[in-house]
C-alpha cells in the first residue's frame, strides 16, 4: 500500500509539473504571436523623462540608442516639448533618440496621448539607424511645420539637461486638456463652448 500511494503521488507530481509546463509553452507561445511595432522616441518618452514610465513600463522593450537616417528639424516649444515636424524631412538634423518595441495595446495607448484621430500629431514610417542596422520604425511627428517656430533653432538630441531645464509639465498638460476640448460645451455653461486651440499655440509669443 505504501508502494502504492508513492507511485500515485509521483503519478500526481508528474501530472502537476505537465500541467505547468503545458501553461509555460502556452505563454510563450502567446508572446510569440503577439503584434509587436518598432517605434522610434525623441522626446518626453524617453529613458528618465516624465512620461517613460506611465506609457512604456509595461508592453514595451527598450531596444537601444540610435538615430534618424534622415534629417528633421526637431524644435522646442515654451512647453518644453520637442517637436520633430515630419513635413521638413532633409532640414535640421539626424535626429538622436531611443529604439523600443511596443505591444498593440501599449501602441493605442500612445495614439491617444498623442491625439492621432484628432490631428495633434500623426504617426509616420521612418528609417532609423541603430548601430550597424537599418530599420524602419514608426514615429510621432507634428504633421505641418508652423511659420511661428521656423526660426526657433534646431536640436539633434533633446537631452535629459534640457529636459530638466525647460519642460513644464502642468503647462504641457493645460495645453492638451484645451486642444480635446475645443469646441465643446463648458460644463457650467452649456451655451458657451471652449476656446478652439492648436499646436501652434505653443509656438505663440507671450508678448
């Protein structure tokens, strides 16, 4: 009877250990299939800037440090936003930044920070270099270059020194609360609607 019960309890074990490894493969196998997108970051997404750890904590793998294969100019705003304007491609500079890979639902996520379906920004396909590779990885980029920064100088790197110095986030926040309600209703006063606001608002002098 002993001899029984240390075989039904190996039997037992055996069954557990198949259970697990069964769950381990389906996992993997789950990772396998999952939709991945290569996305190229220059800005407040970052490695140690304020908004890295909200959207690419989870989702995301960070891939390397590389740079645009072709000029953009890449500008900031009194928000101390970098904005790369997609539209002036072969002006400015290579463009330093940070190579990850995103999931789809970390992908989404992105989109509606950024504003894609209402116009904010727009998601382009652009050639990256990392180290000896080339790689195609999707960025996002202010669609059309305002006249009101065209003469704002341009950097090949926003670093994590400009970034202390010149990125206020209540003010970057207050901006995009304004461009989502434009054109609505106030809640206290549904007769009278939001101040319509753009991108370009934050190219605007103080004068």
């Amino acid at each position: 009877a002993s001899a029984r019960g240390k075989v039904l309890k190996g039997l037992g074990l055996a069954a557990s250990l198949t259970c697990c490894l069964r769950g381990f493969l389906k996992l993997q196998e789950l990772q396998a299939r999952k939709r991945w997108t290569l996305l190229f970051i220059y800005g407040t997404l970052k490695r140690g800037m304020h908004w890295n750890a909200k959207f690419l904590s989870l989702g995301a793998e960070f891939l390397g440090v590389g740079k645009t294969w072709e000029s953009f100019p890449l500008v900031v705003g009194r928000c101390g936003v970098p904005y790369l304007c997609y539209d002036q491609k072969g002006l400015g500079h290579q463009v330093n930044g940070e190579l990850w890979r995103v999931d789809a639902d970390t992908l989404e996520g992105l989109d509606q920070y950024e504003g894609i379906t209402k116009g904010h920004y727009s998601r382009h396909a652009i050639r990256v270099e990392l180290g000896c590779q080339h790689l195609l990885a999707q960025v996002y980029a202010m669609q059309d270059y305002p006249l009101s920064c065209r003469s704002l100088p341009c950097l090949e790197d926003y670093t994590l020194e400009v970034h202390h110095e010149r990125y206020r986030a209540v003010a970057h926040i207050l901006l995009k609360q304004q461009l989502y309600l434009q054109g609505r209703f106030l809640y206290s006063c549904r007769n009278v609607r939001h101040d319509a606001r753009c991108i370009e608002d934050d190219f605007a002098s103080d004068e």
